[in-house]
C-alpha cells in the first residue's frame, strides 16, 4: 500500500472514530447525548491510537499534516512524500466527515443549535480572540511533535507494540491539559476536511462552517507542527 493511500485509510479511521464520538456526545437523543468532555478526548485519543495502529506499519501513521511537516523540517521524512501524504490525509478526513454524517443522519434534524452541528465536524474557540486561540493551536501541535519524537525514540523502545497506544495517550492528555480554549484541532485534516464536508453536506439547518476562524487550526498546527519537529531535532537528534 502506498503512503497515499495508507494516510488516506488511517486519517479516514480517526476522523470517522474522532468525531463520531463528538456527534455522539452533542447531537441529540444520541446514546451519548450529554456524557461530556471526558468522553470526547478518550474517544479522540483512541482514534488516534488505532488510526496509528491500522496504518503505522505502512506509512508510519502520521494521520496529520502538522506531523508529516514537522517530520520534513526535522529531517526525520522525506520532502518529496510530504504532498502525497497530505492529500491522502485531507481526503481521509473529508471521507471520515461523511461517514460520521450518514452514521447520525436521523440526528441533524432533531439538533436545533447551528453551532453544535458544526462542533461535530469542526474547532471552535471558546473566547474567539485569533492571537490567543492561534498560540494555543501552536503550542498544543509543538506538544504533540514532541510527544511523537520521545514515543518513538529508540532508545525508549516503544516504537513496536505500544507506540501507537502511547501516541493516544499523549493526544488524550494534550485534550485534557490544552483543548479547553480551542478543541485542540492539533490537525488541520482533522479540522479542514471535516469543515469543508459540513460546508457541501445536506445537513439541516447547518449553518455557517465559520470560515472566519478556519485559517487558525490549520496555520497553528502548520506553525508549532514545525517548531516542535525542529526542537525535537535540535535537542535529541
């Protein structure tokens, strides 16, 4: 399996898992309705976790744009696989987005709010002030690279068997510590994509996809992607 594809599947994997749990949380009369945020970055954190695991093997898993970025600057990833992982990463995600659609179809109409429709497929700020909410984008991806580089690290030898699982749990901590005033995108697939299939959906009463704030989860990531791959590379390669 190429790189393309395998990011594709694996990306598919965690935006279906990722904000499944979210619509399951939020959209109403779900199962889930209510449970809250605990639920929302354990459901994410395993996402990522078997998203890894699906996919790692192949393609190393990287399931994120700001981490095949952050790997290029640091050396640690061949530039010229960085636009085939991409694009394979965004078309997972949109693909992940309308899985998650058709899975809670009988739930967008019975959701009133506009806004709670969106958070199923897209970050918000909980105070919208672009600076602050890019700065918390960026040190959350930088955490995430740096995650990434002592996981796999060889010398901690968790690279086989559990590294994927560790990876989870580094995301699901990120969300816990870092994600109250953004959602922690940490990704723009995870972002982007999903946002542009709440924009083409047929969802009733959807709303607006807030493209005003849509450039923050994508350059943030972009920015502490690169920061914390260079870091890592600076101290520990």
């Amino acid at each position: 399996m190429s790189g393309f594809l395998a990011e594709l599947v694996g990306t598919f994997i965690l935006v279906l898992m990722g904000d499944g749990v979210v619509a399951n949380v939020l959209l109403k009369r779900s199962k889930g309705e209510g449970s809250g945020w605990i639920v929302i970055t354990t459901g994410w954190g395993l996402a990522v976790a078997f998203g890894v695991y699906a996919v790692g093997w192949m393609s190393g898993g990287h399931l994120n744009p700001a981490v095949t970025l952050g790997l290029a600057a640091a050396g640690m990833f061949p530039w010229d696989q960085v636009v085939p992982y991409i694009v394979g990463q965004m078309i997972g995600g949109f693909l992940g987005a309308v899985a998650v659609y058709l899975t809670y179809l009988p739930h967008w109409e019975v959701t009133e709010d506009p806004a709670t429709k969106l958070a199923v497929f897209a970050t918000a700020p909980q105070i919208r002030r672009s600076g602050a909410n890019l700065l918390t984008e960026i040190i959350g991806t930088f955490m995430l690279l740096l995650g990434v580089g002592f996981i796999f690290n060889v010398n901690n030898g968790l690279a086989s068997g559990v590294g994927p699982l560790a990876i989870g749990f580094w995301v699901w901590s990120i969300g816990l510590s870092l994600g109250g005033p953004t959602g922690y995108a940490i990704n723009p697939a995870r972002d982007l994509a999903p946002r542009i299939a709440h924009a083409v959906l047929p969802i009733p009463g959807k709303g607006s996809s807030d493209w005003g704030y849509a450039w923050v989860p994508v350059v943030g990531p972009i920015i502490g992607g690169i920061l914390g791959g260079l870091t890592y590379a600076a101290l520990w390669l």
